[in-house]
C-alpha cells in the first residue's frame, strides 16, 4: 500500500500595515469626493476648506504609501493588501499632485 502524505498548510494572515494602507487609501479617495462636493455645493466660496480637506487626504495617501511599503517587511503574512494598499495610495498621491500643479 502506497504512502499517504498528509501536507498542512498554515494559514496567513494579512498583514496589518496592509490593511491600514488600503484604510487610509478608501479615507483619502472619501474626502477627494468630499473636497470635490463641497467646491460644487459652495460654488468656489470658502477655499480655504476644500483646501485643507484636500491637504489632508493627500497627507493621508502619502502615509498610507509608506505604511503600505513597510508591510512588505512583516514575515509569515500574505502581502496582498500591503500591495493594493501601496498601488492604490501612490495613484491617489500622484493624482492629487497633478491635480495640486494644474492649480497651480
């Protein structure tokens, strides 16, 4: 009779840097919709807010950026989060820089 082999695969969790990348990128996309609701709902009056919303959710993606990196160094973790996470925040970080010098 043939041996049987009997394989346990241990079970990875997310990693919490990760999940706290794709946090603060879903917050940072949030207030860009927010920021762009309020600069429709006071009709350009009151800049000074939809700029320090704004501020704040580029600050947010930036962080979220470099928590989404530091992830990576977690071991015995699945990465997966930690990659979207850092995808995600660096798009929302470029898109608010591009935005931030057509401003300008």
């Amino acid at each position: 009779m043939a041996k049987r082999y009997r394989y346990a695969f241990a079970k990875k969790k997310e990693t919490r840097k990760g999940k706290l990348s794709v946090g603060l990128a879903v917050a940072s996309f949030l207030l860009f919709l927010t920021a762009v609701l309020l600069a429709f709902v006071l009709r350009g009056k009151l800049g000074f807010l939809v700029g320090g919303v704004s501020l704040f959710a580029t600050l947010l993606s930036f962080y979220g950026f470099i928590m989404g990196l530091a992830g990576f160094s977690e071991e015995n973790c699945k990465h997966r989060t930690s990659t979207i996470g850092s995808i995600a925040n660096g798009c929302i970080a470029v898109g608010w820089i591009c935005l931030f010098l057509m401003g300008l």
